[in-house]
C-alpha cells in the first residue's frame, strides 16, 4: 500500500500521472471517495501517465468515457447508477474483455461487480485543496 498527501488538483493529477506510467492493460481501478475528493482529477493524470492525450473530464451524466492512443483508458462513473445490475446492462463484461485499464469512480455503489484483483485508489479530503491518496494494488 502507497499513501501520498496532495496538497493540490495538480499534485493529485501528477500523483494519478506516475500511478498509471506502469500500469498494466486491464487493470480495473477501483476508486473511492466523497464528492469533489479529485478523483476525475486523478484519472486526468493517469490518462497522462499511459501517453493518451484526449481531454478527459467526468462521465457523470454518460455514465462511460473512452480515452484511446497507443492505450486504451476507460473512464466509468457509476454516481448515476443504482446497483451493479446497471452496470452489467450497459456492457460491464464486455468492457473488461476488450484488456482496457478501467478506472471505476464511485466503486462503493458497484462493489459486488469486481473480482477482488482490482487495485484500489482512496481519495480522502483533509481539507479545502489537501488530500490523502492512497492505493492498494490488486492481485494481478
């Protein structure tokens, strides 16, 4: 486990940038935390990270994002849904196969989806602009 204090968006999303440099494809990305914690700003850091150069921004009301390169990125928010029924309806397996790395926002609300290899990000406010990241890896 890794533990990083932020003390701003732009150290989150450097912190997210050297989390994914070496992330392997089809890793799922478990994230948690509350609202506003900066974990769409994280994810904009690991898009950085796999050399994707697409803007990235929340899929809150698409519920999925895409960020393609050389890498794949699949960016979901399940803030909209309300169990991991929905996410199976919108292609979750389907998804998973395709070997993309999946970053996973408001995971709490779809935890019975995963199969426990998933690596786990928690973003904690400790204040206005600090945060506390902290990831778990999976066992992949």
């Amino acid at each position: 486990m890794q533990t990083f204090i932020s003390r701003s968006e732009a150290q989150t999303e450097a912190i997210g940038e050297q989390f994914a440099k070496n992330l392997a494809d089809g890793t799922v990305v478990a994230m948690y935390g509350d609202l506003g914690a900066g974990k769409t700003a994280f994810v904009r850091g690991m898009a950085r990270g796999m050399g994707l150069t697409n803007r990235v921004s929340s899929p809150t009301f698409t519920i999925v994002n895409e960020y393609c390169g050389e890498r794949e990125l699949i960016h979901f928010d399940m803030y909209r849904l309300n169990d991991s029924d929905e996410l199976f309806d919108i292609g979750w397996e389907d998804y998973l196969a395709r070997g993309a790395v999946c970053a996973v926002e408001w995971s709490e609300k779809v935890d019975d989806a995963f199969y426990g290899d998933e690596t786990i990000v928690r973003i904690e406010k400790l204040g206005d602009t600090e945060r506390k990241i902290t990831i778990e890896e999976g066992g992949k």
